[in-house]
C-alpha cells in the first residue's frame, strides 16, 4: 500500500521511516480516507512491541505517516540466513508477537498481515546508543526487542465503517492467511492468531 523511505524530522534532528501511500492507490478516496484512518488509530497508542507512529498527515493529496526508525532486520531476512531458530528464541519472539497483538486487539485492531516479513528484529543497543555491530540473534544473549510493523491492512472492528472491505476480498499474505480470510470473509482477532501459529511454525521447521 505504501513506500518507505528513511527521513529526518527537520524539527526534533531525528531518523525516521517515511511511508508513503501510492499515489495510485492516494487515488482513491476510500482507500485514502482507510490508509488515514487506521494510521491515526494506531498513532494513538505506544506498545513496545508495535512499532511508533510519530505523525500522520497529507501532502498534497497523497497521505504519509513518520514512523520510528528501527536498527535491525525482518524476521523474514533472518529465516533466509538460517532457515530454523532455536526452539527457545522462536518461542520468545512469538511472546512478543502475542504480546504487541493483545495491545491491538484490545484497542479494536485487527492487523491481518502477520507473516515474517511484517516482524522486526531490532539490533541490540549497548549503554553508550550505538547499534550493535552483530545481527540480532547472532549471540543468543544479544537479542533486541520484537516490533509488529505495517498495519497497512489493519482495520478497526469498532469503527462504523469497520465493513469498508469488500466483501470476498482477499486482504492478507496466503502462505500465513486463516482459513477465513482465504475465504474472503471477514477478519477478526482470532485470525491474528491463526497467522502468527503460522509465524511459529515456520520459525522452528524452516517451512512456511
């Protein structure tokens, strides 16, 4: 749904990640008005687990969000480079997943998306605020904190337009999707969690 660019917040001197929506899809007012919505939603809690929305705005028709800038990598990167985790480490990872999930779920968020791709790994910092050198998990006992990213396909169950999507769309990867929204039929909490047994499972087999 969007690009992701890295930025500076001209004011407060910091990184962030800069997403922003298609203008193809910008378009679209529906998609537009969805893209903002859901943004906002997200933008008004902090979790440790999900990743920090600092702004959400539009320029010149074409919405964008400034998120934290995160050191790391995807869970999805780190499966290519080792295929399998240990039983201990994919066990913990899935806590925090679970973790970040609850914080949405009680606020109304479904994300629909959990697949290794949308997890982040972030680097371990040291006292001093440098990034760790080593990638995460490459020392068992250097391991950062697990972030849920893009809430793209994210959707409120208690806004009033909680049923925008059309109906037998198919919103969600199919490698990780619950049998429901294969079906095209709607998404709730509990297809978070179907997803995220798929996460697990790939994480200790090396199979998606």
């Amino acid at each position: 749904m969007g690009v992701v660019f890295l930025a500076e917040d001209a004011q407060l001197k910091r990184s962030v990640a800069l997403k922003v929506m298609r203008p193809g899809l910008a378009a679209n007012d529906a998609a537009r008005q969805r893209f903002l919505r859901e943004a906002r939603a997200m933008a008004a809690f902090k979790h440790d687990h999900i990743v920090t929305i600092h702004q959400v705005a539009e320029d010149r028709g074409v919405p964008f969000l400034a998120m934290e800038y995160l050191e790391g990598e995807t869970l999805h990167e780190r499966l290519k480079r080792e295929t399998v985790l240990p039983l201990a480490e994919a066990v913990r990872i899935g806590l925090e997943i679970a973790d970040g999930l609850a914080a949405a779920h009680a606020r109304g968020l479904v994300h629909r998306d959990i697949k290794p791709a949308n997890i982040w790994l972030e680097f371990r910092r040291d006292p001093q605020g440098s990034a760790n050198a080593l990638a995460y998990g490459s020392r068992r006992n250097e391991t950062g904190r697990v972030k849920i990213l893009d809430f793209g396909l994210a959707r409120s169950v208690w806004s009033k337009d909680a049923h925008l999507t059309q109906t037998g769309a198919i919103m969600g990867t199919p490698a990780f999707m619950s049998p429901e929204q294969a079906r095209g039929e709607e998404a709730d909490p509990r297809s978070d969690l179907f997803s995220l047994g798929c996460v697990l499972y790939h994480m200790v087999t090396g199979r998606p």
